[in-house]
C-alpha cells in the first residue's frame, strides 16, 4: 500500500471512532432521567469530550507523517480502540434509553453479548489506554495539558467500582450460617433435586408445613448444597412481611450496586431484573405465611378483596436460577405455586429424632445409658417435632439436667417449658420466635383474623382428644351460625396452616381430623382463663348431646367419642361439669360394662355417685341409681360380699323412696338375686326371682326385655338347682322372644343362645349344645371381640362340651387359652379365672396328668375358700375335684375324707336329688369300692343309679355310666373304673343392671366340672 492510501485509511479511522464517541455522547446528553442508570455511564460519558480531543490532535498529526512504520503502527492501535468504541457506543445504545425493560436488565444483557471486558468502565479503560499508548509513541500528538487530562481520566477509570458484579464469584447473601447440627432428611432433598432439576422449566417449589417442623433449615441446607455443588449464588428474602420482603430487596440492590436513585417498585423491578440475569442462582422466599402480600386479590374470611401490593410480580423467572418457598399456609400450594411442586415437611422419623437430640443435647451416646427410655419418651411426647426437639436439648445442655428429669418436669409444665425462648446459633436475627408455643401463637392468630369460625372451632376442639376427631364434633365446635359449606372451609383453613390434618376414608364422605399433640396444648395454652372456661363448657355440652347411653346398638359412636369425653371429664373446673357430668359418666360406665372393662367402670362409679350425693342428695333415686350401678360392677368383678352389702340397701331405699312395684325397685331385686345366684344360695335367688317375674309380667307384659330377662334368670337358677327340664321350657321360650325383639345378633340373643346349650349339655345332647356353642363363639367374636369376656366364656363353654364329649386334647388347647385370656383381664383371683384354672385340672385329670391336676386343684381350692367360703357350690367343687385326683393316685383315705365332706355339704346345701349330689353319692360309691369296701360301694351305686333315672332319665349319659359301673361291680370287674368327675358348666346369666328400660349383660357365671 503506498504512504497516500495509507494516511487516508488512518484517517478514515480517527474519523470513524471520532463519529462514534460523537454519536454516544449525543445518546447520553438526550437523556433526562438517570434513574437506574449505573453510575459508571455518567463517569463515562463525562471522558468522551476529551477521548475526540484527543482523536483530532492525532488526525491533524497524522497528516504530517511521512514514515510508513509509524503509520503502521498508529493503524494498529486505532483500530482496537475503534472495536471498543463501537462496543461503548452499543452499550449506551441499549441502556440509556428509558423505554421496555430496566436500564440495569439491559446493560446486564448487552455486556453478556459483548462478552469478557464488556463493562463501560471496561471499554471506557482500553480506549484510554490506547490514546495512551499512541502518546507515548508519538509524544508530538497531544498538547501538554491534555496529556495531563488524559493520565487523571485513566486513573479515574482505574478506581471506578465495577458497575457488574464478577460472574464466576458466587455471591451469598444469606443471614444464616450453616447449620452444622442439622440431620439429613433424605427423602426431602432427594425431592427437592428432583423438581429443581436443569431440565425443569419450572425451577420453583414451595416447602410447606407447621411452623417449628424444620422448612427453613432444610432451604438452609439446600441452598448451600447448591453453592458447593453449582457456585451458586444465593439470595436470602424475608417474606414474611412487605417490610422485610423490601428492607431485603434494598440490601441486595447495594450488592448488586445498582443506582442508589432507585426507589419504591424501580428498585425491586431492578433487582429481580439483575437476579435473572446471574448464570446461576438460589432464591429463597423463607416464612411466606401471610400470602396476601404477593397477591393482589386473595380472599378473606368476610370475601372481600385485600388491598396490599402484589409483590409476586418481583419475583424472578428465569430458567438460570432455583425458587424456594417457606411457608406455613398449604395455600400456597396452588395460589402461588404449581400443587404437584409443593413439600409437605411432617415431623421427623424416629432415627431422625434421635440423631438431632443427640447432636444437640450434649449427649454423644445415650444408647448404653439409662436415659435411653426416657430419652425415647421424650421425643414421642415431643411428636419428633424439630423445633420442639432443638428447645428440649438446648434446655438440658445448657441447664445440664438429666433427660430423666426434664422429662419428668415436661410432663407436669410442658407449656411452659416449650414457650422457652433460647439462644439459636443459625437464627441469631431471625423475627421468627425460637419457642414452639410462640410459633404457632402467630399461627392460629392469622387464621382468627381470617375466619372467626376457624378460631371457634380451634379453641373448642382443644379440650377435646387431639386425635380421631369426626366432623360432626367439628361441627358441633362451630356452632349453629355456619353453614356445612363454611364450616368446611374454616376446617380446611387450620389444615391449611397444619393447625388440623384431615384425613378421609374411601368410603366416608366427611373427613376425620387429627392435631399434633403440642399444637392441642399450644391452643389452650393460648386461651384466656374466660376463654378457657366458656370453651371447655362448649365441649362439654357438645359432649353431653352426643354421647350414647351405650347400649348395644351405639357402640360404634361410643367407641367414636370416648377418648373425646374422657379428655374433657379430665376438667373438672369446667362450667356446668356437676350438673352434666354424671349423665355422662353414666353412659361411660354402661358402655364399659357391656364391654368388660369392669374396673374402668368402677373408678368412673365411685366418682359418679359421689358427684350425685354432693348435688342431689343421699336418697335422690339418681343417687340410688348410681349406688346401684357401682354394686353391679362389683358383681363383676366377683366381689360378692361388697356387692350384696349394696345392693341390700339400695333394695331398701328404692322401697321407700319408689314403693314396691316401680320399675327401679323390681331392679334392685332382680340385682340382689343374681348376687345370691353367684354366692350359691339358690333357694333364696329363686324365691325372688319368681317375684320379679311375677312383677314384670303384671307391670310391663310378656314381651317387655325385662320380663324376658327375669325369665332368663330364673331358668337359670333352675338349671343350677338340677331342674333341666323346666330350665330348659323357660329358655326355648326366652331365645324365641329374645329373637323376635331384639334381633338375631344382639348380645342378649346370643347368652340365650349359649344357656340354651348349657342345658343341652347338662342334659347329655352334647352334639346339639355344641353346634349352638359354636354359632355362639362365631357370634361373639364377631360382634364383642376376642377378649370380651363374653366371648371368652363361650370358649370355655364350648371347652366343656369337648370335654364331655371326651375330645381332651381339643377341650385343654382352649381351656389354656381361655385361662390366659381372663388372668390378663379379670385378674389371677377374679372367680372366672379360678373357675378356668379349675376346668383346666379337670381335663388334665381325665388325659392321665395327676401330678399337674393335683398342683393346679390345691390351687384352686385354696383360693375359693379365700374368696368365696366354704360352702360355696364352688368351693365344694373344688374339693370333690382334689378327691377325684387323690383316688386317681390311689390315696383312697384322702380322697375317702373329702368326698364324705363333699357329699354331707351338697345334701345340705343343694338337697338329696340334686344331680352334684348324686355325683358325689357316686364318686364316694367308686372310692370305696377300690379300698375293697365291695357291698358298701354296690349298695351306694344302686342308690346313684336309682336317683339318677329318676332325675335326668333312663338315656342320659351319666345314668348309662352308673348302670355300666354297676354291672362291673355285681360281675365283680373292676377293669377300667372310671369315676364320675364335677364337669359342670355354669349357663351365662341375663341381669339388669341399669333403668330406663336399658339391658346391662353380665357377664356369664364361672364354668366348672
């Protein structure tokens, strides 16, 4: 190229780049606002004035110059300065004007696509530094003074703070450290990964659950996570609050050094434009329980619309960054956020529980410790609930009290103990209380703002039990001034907050609730003591209304309710507990009784009618009801004695105070029968037996319950006197009416069903009672359950007929059974156990098993005459059946002894023809024909024979073993004699234990052999 093109292509640049710096500080000067504008342009701009100086003094240079070399090397450098001239000029191009995005999103933008050295300071320093460049060369280009300029303008430049952060440091804006204690939560963050995932257009989530379960620390963790994993940044916004929510927004704008001009919504526009534009990032959105302040219109309790400012419209979208959520409001699934990208956090797992307690509590291992157990105790009375677990460890690490200790403090002041404010290291200036109590305060404050409904459900179902709890109760919470549809609402309003957790069955319509057990105790505790009283009154009517008389029929709803009542019967302080209470406590306690929890009944009893005393009087028949009421139970537990002493006077009372024939008054004499029936004295149980029925007949008709039921009983007594036949007439015809009246399926069917068969099997039609037995024991299991008491005699009874039958392998395996079940139940001394332990030795007797009948007889024995006398029926079996063994084992004198006592007290007290009489007139006849006693034992066997044709027939089973027993004898064959063993089982027994025409079953009489 000759030296003449040359100069003019030199020229031709200093032209241009002149144009261009000419050009940007035009762009500039048009501008009136600078709002959001760095301040590096302004410094910029205020340079390019002496940039074309200077560039004129080298064009008027240029045109001197004669040496090619120079030449060569002035285009060099022009030419990198004009490349950042025009790099310069499209930054100002892009930024300064003030239409579409923010100047801050714009520059962001343009500097990306200029690339590295794309800030203004940047290009303004290299065209700078290439002026400098040509005046070092060529001294000659510039006057003296502009030189100065020049060198003051580089250092300017040189010292201005970068208008852009440095991409590749991450930037961490968080209050928090890292929570060095924190326990994995695996399955949070496996899903946290998964919908955070770079192939998600979506990057946000919202995590969502009870204030104190751990949301924030786990956004904590997660975001640090992506630092060390991605050099995310990370941004930290308090959003519980429009304060917060902009105080943050303000604090990361000085970060971002954006113009300190920006103000109001400009200045949150900018940062959310300058955090979408950072190559990788985590936002954090922590404690976002108020969501009417990121929405515009979001409904309140009274449908109106709030005014707050929308500040959702600031939140960055953008595919190069990650969104999490805090909040304690489930509604933030699907107002804010997407429900399929929402983490519901519950309390933590029990290793997860234990580990946080461990890392907290100074205790490194407590695993060979004895603070194991109360360790464990603890934590499940804590509901392995974060926050609560962190209170309770930093309490003992700091006071340096045994876990056993506090545990014992927790449970008598645990609401003051978790309102405890206490130092946490990773929330040194969080507003977000540290204390679990205060937690949910702020909680269940906002849903009182919101709905009134909401927080009259709330402090009405706290003294109820926290879990289990049907709509109907929270219904009946509300009141009668909401709608079902609003009442629904204000339920899904307190789950929203985690408040309530509903939970719906396939095939129920309404949902059942439940309620943390500290949220249960963070509710009262946050009542006032007006509060607490007026409330507590509420659940109490709520309660009166709704529990059923327990009867057979509402068992269901009982068992629905019962764990409810029984919370509130815990206060006693309750307004108008002594007037309502007792009518509860009644249907409690006969539910209870039908079901066998007879010492549940008994303490409930004993507080009833001392409440009845207090308020109505000695000789109110409420009273005298529940005197009654507590001998029933009595009779249950076998306590005899106690319950006869009672129920005699309540016979008395009712006399005076009702008269002779009122319902209440035949009751009591049907009770005090049944009490005699139990205590043996079957004469006197008849005598009255035969005057109630005869009373209820008159009274209330054939077919009344309570007619039906004297009948059941006095069959009884007969069937116990040895008179099958009548007892057996009587009981036909209680089964057909039982069945006609009451059903198929209701228990008081069932026990006419199983004396029925009792009298078969006394009678000797073995395969007819035990069909029944079996129909009875199916019916039982499936209507009582297993372990009722009931049910557990029907066992036993359908054991008898098996032993009877001789299948003893059969009859032991349930008798076994039976007595595990009712040691657990009833007790090692209740009369029923006594009686399994004793048919249990009468099987063992008949496999052969001496040794181990005799242990469990003397057993037995020892503890009838303890409980029961003497002369108890019982007792005398329990002799006869130890006589039994003593001759199985050839001690003949021994046996010989008892079995003249068995035989001499039967005679008295149950009479010559009484089938155990004969018994005992047959084994004496057996013991003495193996002494050798021959014609003494024949002539006591033809009596036996005699009396048993003339009792129970020709065909009965133990009347063909006495005819066998005798042919032996007169033939003189002694092979195989086998003596007749007490094999009875005593029937079940029907007695009235409560009025208002309600059937109380009792529980059925011991069985014995």
């Amino acid at each position: 190229m000759s030296g003449v093109g040359e100069a003019s292509l030199v020229l031709g640049i200093i032209s241009s780049i002149i144009a261009i710096i000419d050009a940007t500080k035009q762009i500039y000067d048009a501008v009136e606002d600078e709002g959001g504008l760095p301040e590096n342009f302004k410094k910029s701009s205020a340079k390019l004035p002496l940039i074309s100086n200077l560039l004129r003094d080298a064009e008027r240079y240029v045109d001197d110059m004669t040496n090619e070399v120079d030449k060569a090397a002035f285009l060099l450098t022009l030419e990198g300065c004009k490349l950042q001239a025009s790099q310069l000029k499209e930054l100002f191009e892009k930024v300064i004007p003030e239409e579409g995005a923010s100047r801050m999103d714009r520059y962001v933008k343009a500097a990306r696509t200029i690339g590295k050295g794309g800030r203004v300071e940047s290009l303004m320093s290299g065209i700078l530094d290439s002026l400098h460049l040509l005046t070092m060369k060529f001294p000659e280009i510039t006057k003296p003074g502009d030189k100065k300029l020049l060198t003051e303008a580089i250092t300017e430049v040189l010292e201005m703070e970068p208008s852009l952060p440095d991409k590749l440091k991450p930037i961490t804006f968080m209050p928090f450290d890292r929570n060095d204690g924190l326990v994995d939560r695996t399955e949070i963050f496996e899903s946290l990964d998964q919908l955070l995932s770079p192939s998600v257009q979506n990057r946000s989530v919202a995590i969502w659950g009870l204030g104190g379960c751990g949301k924030t620390q786990i956004a904590l963790e997660y975001a640090y996570r992506c630092r060390d994993k991605n050099s995310s940044s990370i941004f930290w916004i308090r959003a519980d609050s429009e304060a917060t929510f902009v105080q943050d927004y303000s604090d990361l704008a000085k970060i971002a050094r954006l113009s300190s001009d920006l103000k109001a919504e400009d200045l949150l526009d900018a940062v959310k434009q300058w955090i979408e534009n950072q190559k990788d990032w985590v936002l954090i959105l922590d404690n976002a329980d108020d969501l009417r302040i990121f929405k515009e219109s979001y409904s309140t309790s009274e449908n109106k619309q709030a005014d707050d400012p929308k500040l959702l419209r600031f939140i960055p979208r953008s595919r190069t960054g990650n969104i999490i959520w805090t909040s304690r409001d489930r509604r933030i699934c699907g107002d804010i956020i997407h429900t399929q990208r929402c983490i519901e956090v519950k309390a933590m797992n029990n290793e997860q529980a234990i580990d946080l307690f461990r890392n907290l509590s100074g205790i490194p291992d407590f695993t060979s410790t004895k603070d194991e157990k109360s360790i464990l105790e603890l934590l499940e009375s804590l509901g392995n609930l974060p926050l609560a677990i962190v209170q309770a460890a930093s309490y003992i690490r700091n006071t340096k009290i045994s876990v056993r200790q506090y545990l014992k403090s927790f449970e008598s002041e645990q609401s003051d103990l978790l309102s405890e404010e206490f130092q946490d290291v990773y929330r040194p200036d969080s507003n977000v209380p540290n204390a679990v109590m205060r937690t949910w305060h702020i909680s269940m404050k906002k849903v009182a703002e919101e709905s009134p409904c909401s927080e009259r459900i709330l402090n009405t179902i706290t003294f109820f039990n926290n879990k289990g709890i049907p709509f109907k109760l929270i219904e009946e919470a509300a009141g009668a001034t909401y709608s079902n549809h609003e009442i629904l609402l204000a339920a899904s309003r307190l789950s929203d907050y985690s408040l309530l957790q509903a939970q719906r069955a396939v095939d129920e319509e309404l949902p059942t609730y439940e309620q943390h057990r500290l949220v249960h105790l963070a509710t009262r505790r946050a009542l006032s003591e007006a509060q607490i009283l007026f409330f507590s009154g509420e659940a109490l009517k709520i309660m009166t209304n709704l529990f059923p008389d327990g009867t057979y029929g509402t068992w269901n709803d009982c068992i629905l309710y019962l764990p409810h009542v029984l919370n509130i019967l815990t206060l006693p302080q309750v307004e108008g507990y002594k007037s309502q209470a007792p009518l509860i406590l009644q249907h409690i306690v006969r539910y209870y009784w039908e079901q066998g929890h007879s010492e549940k009944a008994e303490q409930l009893q004993i507080e009833v009618l001392a409440l009845q005393k207090e308020v109505l009087g000695e000789k109110h028949p409420d009273t005298i009801f529940a005197m009654a009421n507590l001998a029933s139970t009595w009779w249950q537990q076998g306590h005899y004695e106690k319950a006869e002493q009672l129920e005699i006077e309540v016979l008395a009372l009712q006399k005076e105070v009702l008269g002779e024939k009122h319902p209440d008054t035949i009751f009591a004499m049907a009770n005090l029968a049944s009490t005699w029936w139990q205590q043996g004295h079957y004469e006197k149980a008849e005598q009255l037996e035969i005057e109630v029925l005869a009373l209820r007949k008159e009274i209330l008709g054939e077919k009344h319950p309570d007619t039906i039921t004297a009948m059941a009983n006095l069959a009884s007594t007969w069937w116990h006197q040895g008179h099958s036949e009548k007892a057996e007439q009587l009981e036909i015809e209680v089964l057909a009416l039982q069945k006609e009246i009451l059903g198929e399926k209701h228990p008081d069917t069932i026990t006419a069903m199983a004396n029925l068969a009792m009298t078969w099997q006394q009678q000797g039609h073995y395969e007819k009672a035990k069909q029944l037995q079996i129909e009875v024991l199916s019916l039982r299991k499936e209507i009582l359950g297993k372990k009722h008491p009931d049910t557990i005699t029907a066992m036993a009874n359908l054991a008898s007929t098996w032993h009877q039958q001789g299948h003893y392998e059969k009859a032991e395996q349930l008798e076994i059974e039976v007595l595990s079940l009712r040691k657990e139940i009833l007790g090692e001394k209740h009369p029923d156990t006594i009686t399994a332990m004793a048919n249990l030795a009468s099987t063992w007797w008949h496999q052969g098993h001496s040794e181990k009948a005799e242990q469990l007889e003397i057993e037995v024995l020892s503890l009838r005459r303890e409980i029961l006398g003497e002369k108890h029926p019982d007792t005398i079996f329990a002799i006869a059946n130890l006589a039994s063994t003593w001759r199985q084992q050839g001690h003949y004198e021994k046996a010989e002894q008892l079995e003249i006592e068995v035989l001499s007290l039967r005679k008295e007290i149950l009479g010559e023809k009484h089938p155990d009489t004969i018994t005992a007139t047959a084994n004496l006849a057996l013991t003495w024909w193996d002494q050798g006693h021959y014609e003494k034992a024949k002539q006591l066997q033809i009596e036996v024979l005699a009396l048993r044709k003339e009792v129970i027939g020709e065909k009965h089973p133990h009347t063909i073993t006495a005819m066998t027993k005798l042919t032996e004898m007169n033939q003189q064959q002694i092979y195989n004699a086998e003596e007749v063993r007490s094999n009875i089982t005593f029937p079940s027994r029907l007695k009235k234990r409560i009025k208002n025409a309600i059937r109380f079953g009792r529980p059925k009489n011991p069985e014995d052999r």
